[in-house]
C-alpha cells in the first residue's frame, strides 16, 4: 500500500488527476513499454529528444486522459496495470527526470517514455504503436545466420542482471549436463525441478551437504534408490541422516540391512527405530533398549514381538511404554473398562483398540461427540457398534461411518452421510490397498459414495467394465482422477475431461499428456469456439506453421500461449508476442527459440526478461557456459 499511496502523489505532484488503475485486457502492457523504453526489441522511427507539448497532446485524448507506469511503483505485479490519469492543465506534466515512466494514449497508438540510462535520460516517442510493432518484429524476423553468429559472439558483453542468470540458467534445456554440474558450485535451485541422473549423482557426491540435501528436499523428488542410499550415507548430521532415510522410505526405496545398523547405531537412534521397513530381527534389541522412547517404538511392531518380550513391555517401569504397550496389546485383545479408564488419554484406544462388549456399546452411546467420532473410524468396532453410529444425530460421525471399508454396497447406501462434492479429495488408503483387485474393484466403482468412487478411479490399471462405468460418472471429479491416474483411461473421455480441465500442481500436464489422449485429428477443433479446444489444434501432427501463425493472433490468451511454445512460430511472430498483454503469452514468446539473436541478446540484459531470457534453447551452449561464467563471478563478488 505504501507504494500505491506514493504513486498517486507523486502524480499528483506531476500536475495528474488519477482516474483508477487498469489490468492491460487487451491493451499494449506496462512490462513491454519499459522494454522497448530501454530498446530492446524497439520498432525504429522513435524520437529521442526531449518530449515537448506537442507529443503530450498527443498523447492524451479530449478530455486529457492517457495511461502511465512509474518506475519503481508498481501495481498488481510486474507492471501488469496502468494508471489511467486526467491531464487539465496546459503544457508538460512533470514526469520528466527521476525516477522515470512509460505513458500509453487510450488509443494504444502513442507511447511516451523516459527511463534511466548509463549516459543520462532516455527518452522513446512513437506514435502509430502498433504499426510500427509489427514493422520491427518483420524486421527482427529477417535476422541472417551471420548476423546471428556476430551477436552471439558479443554475448554476455558487460553483464547487466547475472544474479538472475545464476538463478535461471539451470532450467535452460539446451544446458549440458557438465553446464549444470559446474553451476552447483553457484546456484542450487534448478535441482528442485532436475531429472537429469548425471547432474543428481553429481549433487549427492558434492562435498557441499546443502547441495546433497537439495534434490531430496522438493515436493517431487527425482532421486533412484542408489542416489537416496547415497545421500543417507554420505550426511554428516545424525538426525537428518534419518530424516532423508524417512524420505526415501517414504517414496518406495527399500534401505539396505547395513544402513539400518548404522542408523541404529548413532545418537538418533530413537528416531531411527521409527524407520518402516526396520527388519524383524532389531526388534529384540529396540524392545530391551535403554531408551524408554526406543522400546515404547517397539511396541508398534506388536505382531512381529515374541511373547516374553510382549510380557515384559507390558510391565515396563517406564508408564509411557506400559501404555503403548497396553495400546497394542488392545489390538487383539478386548479392553475391559477398568484399563480404559485408567489411560491417561483415550483417544487413541477410542481410534484403534478393540473394546470390551460392554465398553463398546456404553461408549457408542455416551453423550459426548468426541468419543463417538472417533469411534466412527475404528477398524475393530462391532457391526452392532456400527449401526449405532450409522444413525448417529450428528452428520461427521454418520459421515465417517459411510467410509468405512466393513460396510456392504447396501449398508452404505442407507447411511445419510453428509459430502461436499467440491472439496479437496484423498484417496481412501483401504480402497488404494485393493487397486489391485479387480473383483474389488468392480464392486467399489459401483457404490453410492462419490468419495469410494473417487478413490478407484486413482488405480494405475483398472479392468475394461469398470473403465467404462467411470468414464460416464456423474461425478466429472471421478473422471477427472481417472484422468490423471489411470493408464487406460479411454480416449473419449480424456477429450471430455480437457473441455474443463488442464492440469493441477499434482499432474500438471495431465489429461493431454495422457499416453491415450487423442494425436489425431484435432485440427477439426481449430474453429472451436472454446479456446481450450482451439489450443489443441496445434498437437495435430497435420498443423502447419500457417496454423500456428494463425493461432498466435487468436482473440484468447490462452491459445496465443500455445502458440508462443510451438517451435514452427515464425521469429517475427515470437517478437510481435512479446508484447502480448498476457503476461503468460509473453513469458513463452521469451522462451521460444524461434526469437531473433537479437531480440533474445537484449532481452538477457532487461531487468524484467533475464530470468526467462537465460532459460531460451535458441541460446548456443558456448555463449551458456560465457553466461555461466559471468553469473558465477557475480554471485562469488556477493558472497
């Protein structure tokens, strides 16, 4: 707020009345009006002198109103909105000098700026805008191999933003492996996104343990069981040497025995005994080991504990192991009301433990919610408990009780459970058990509760009946996770679920990169009027460039981005969508490697375009590793 409440006074103070702030919709956008201020990717024909009444004339429209950023105040992100001003008075508003400006007319046809530069104040005035953009991006687009190999040798020159190169440069896919090995020594953050092996192995072998650490620390870590290992092994920290062996055992890797003797061997040992998949034969020793905390673990493994170790956790002096111990022991055995009431907190025997006759039906019927709700989930309750419960006033415990796996089809369909269609959905771990159950599977696809539904249509592989029953749910939820998660999920409906759906942070390309989604014939959808459809007609393998270039000119942003990745868009339509007022669009304009030497070299000086700039493949991997260096000697200087 602070920065809006000094733009407006300062255009106050320039002579400006301020009308409100404007999202560019189709309007040339603020970002590109720095750019070309600073000219980069500027048409020719621009005055470069002092801007006297006149221009400003101009500029404004009969009741004196014009657009303008200001330098250092920006509002709704990177220069996204405009402020749309009045201008009564006669003359020049006071604009000029620090800290500078870009104005637009209403119009769109006359530009005005006054930036910052090495040499003083550069000043930019165009008038008939958008003709004289496509005039420069045809002339860019006419770019010669020669021209293209004498700029490229000119490149990093002096450098101007390497700190963002450092940051960006390892989300170029042009970058060879040795380019990213070598900048782990500058920059970490690409790893989060890196699958590359040679470039991994590299990073679990340095010697710096933030660099090891980092590839293990991401939401979708792309890490082989070997490179886990070898990250377990080779961090110096007890601690976190368990915390990376819970990760890894967390997506699937099985540990090799002698790990888990050397985990168990150092100072984090009570965390370690924690670890899944610990084998059998440790649990003797965890359960007569010093540590109260390390036998109290134990008790978790009830089932695979002999007898006499079982007898003598359940007399332990320490209470807290007594009582896991008791919890475990529970599991199997009914628990009267004389150990119930003597637990200093219940819950967990309320969730997990089997009960005594009398105690259970005493407590499906008590008074308080709380223990009734966490009743309802308790695998062990009786069927007579559940049908209680199934009638419970209170809609979360009816609700909880409509989910559980004991119920029959029938049973679960006269439960009133209470579900909202559109939150958030988490496969149901006893339905993920059966995915590989194809008489389960059929039984469950069919059942009344969206949720159960939901959670079979997240199977890898899934029978051809019971694809074709969720293919038609009603629930387009159940469609959409079959979608994402099933590798037979028909073609048909792949095409329906894109119609409004195009990606999630979970599956961010799914369903178009679904292996059965449809290559062929999309070119039908050119003339759609759903742009979502019209986006597809470029994946047809009989588009052409004059399909691209036709799409890059599309009324929806979302279709002109699709045109902006195709690597058939011409070099002066890649330039012309720079200036796109989607700030999308103009982002995979900026990494389409189809953009002009020239264009692309300038845009890796602007402030506002480096980060995205360095991520370009057109950029030739000798001028990357030049880059790289320049980068790396900047971040060393800062250090």
């Amino acid at each position: 707020m602070p920065h809006r409440q000094g733009l407006h006074e300062l255009l106050r103070c320039a002579g400006l009345t301020v009308v409100g702030d404007m999202r560019p919709g189709s309007l040339f956008p603020p970002e590109a009006g720095w750019r070309i201020a600073r000219g980069i990717a500027a048409p020719d024909g621009a005055v470069r002198e002092a801007l006297d009444a006149a221009w400003w004339r101009r500029l404004a429209d009969a009741d004196g109103e014009f657009l303008v950023a200001v330098l250092g105040h920006r509002i709704g992100g990177n220069d996204s909105w405009w402020t749309r001003v009045r201008h009564s008075g006669g003359g020049v508003p006071g604009l000029t000098g620090d800290p500078g400006f870009v104005a637009l007319s209403l119009d769109g046809q006359v530009l005005l700026a006054e930036v910052p530069g090495e040499d003083g104040p550069r000043v930019t005035a165009l008038d008939r805008l958008p003709e004289r953009l496509e005039e420069a991006a045809a002339a860019a687009g006419r770019e010669t191999e020669a021209e293209r190999a004498e700029l490229w040798a000119a490149v990093p020159g002096r450098p101007a933003w390497p700190l963002h190169w450092a940051e960006w440069i390892g989300s170029n896919p042009a970058a060879p492996d040795e380019l990213l090995i070598r900048l782990l020594d500058v920059e970490v953050g690409f790893l989060h996104g890196c699958d590359r092996p040679a470039v991994l192995d590299a990073a679990v072998a340095h010697p710096d343990p933030q660099v090891r650490s980092r590839p293990a620390d991401t939401f979708r870590p792309k890490l082989t069981s070997d490179q886990w290992v070898r990250l377990v092994r080779a961090e110096p920290s007890p601690s976190r040497r368990v915390l990376w062996a819970e990760r890894a055992c967390a997506w699937g890797v099985s540990l090799p025995g002698d790990l888990y003797d050397d985990l168990l061997a150092g100072p984090s040992r009570a965390q370690a005994a924690e670890l899944p998949g610990l084998p059998a034969h440790h649990l003797p020793h965890l359960a007569a080991d010093t540590d109260p905390r390390v036998r109290a673990t134990a008790c978790a493994r009830w089932e695979d504990l002999a007898a006499p170790l079982r007898a003598r956790l359940l007399a332990d002096a320490d209470e807290a192991v007594r009582t896991a111990a008791l919890l475990a022991h529970h599991t199997g055995a009914p628990m009267p009301r004389g150990v119930f009431a003597s637990l200093p907190q219940p819950r967990h025997a309320l969730e997990q433990c089997r009960l005594s006759p009398e105690l259970e039906a005493e407590l499906v019927r008590d008074g308080d919610a709380e223990v009734r709700r966490a009743l309802a989930a308790n695998p062990r309750l009786s069927a007579d408990s559940v049908a209680v419960l199934a009638e419970d006033p209170y809609d979360d415990i009816r609700s909880a009780v409509a989910l559980r796996p004991d119920l029959s089809e029938e049973q679960r369909a006269a439960v009133r459970y209470d579900f909202d269609p559109t939150s958030m959905s988490r496969t149901l771990p006893w339905v993920e058990d059966l995915h590989a159950d194809a008489d389960a599977m059929r039984r469950l696809s069919a059942s009344s509760h969206p949720l159960i539904r939901r959670s079979v249509a997240r199977a890898r592989r899934l029978p051809p009946d019971v694809l074709e029953r969720l293919a038609r749910d009603e629930d387009r939820t159940v469609r959409l996770f079959l979608a994402e998660s099933c590798d037979d999920a028909p073609a048909d409906m792949l095409l329906e679920v894109w119609r409004w759906w195009d990606g999630s942070f979970t599956h961010p390309d799914r369903p178009r990169s679904h292996p059965n989604f449809p290559r062929t014939g999309l070119l039908r959808h050119a003339g759609d009027p759903a742009g979502r459809m019209r986006r597809l007609a470029l994946d047809d393998p009989e588009s052409t460039p004059a399909d691209v270039a036709r799409l890059a000119r599309d009324p929806e942003a979302e279709v002109r981005r699709r045109a902006a990745e195709d690597t058939r868009l011409s070099p002066a339509d890649a330039v012309r969508l720079l200036n796109d007022p989607a700030a999308h669009v103009r982002g995979a304009a900026l990494r389409n490697p189809r953009l002009p030497a020239r264009v692309l070299a300038g845009l890796l000086h602007d402030r506002d375009t480096a980060c995205a700039a360095v991520t370009n493949p057109a950029i030739p991997v000798p001028v990357l590793y030049r880059i790289l260096a320049a980068a790396a000697a900047a971040v060393a200087a800062r250090r």
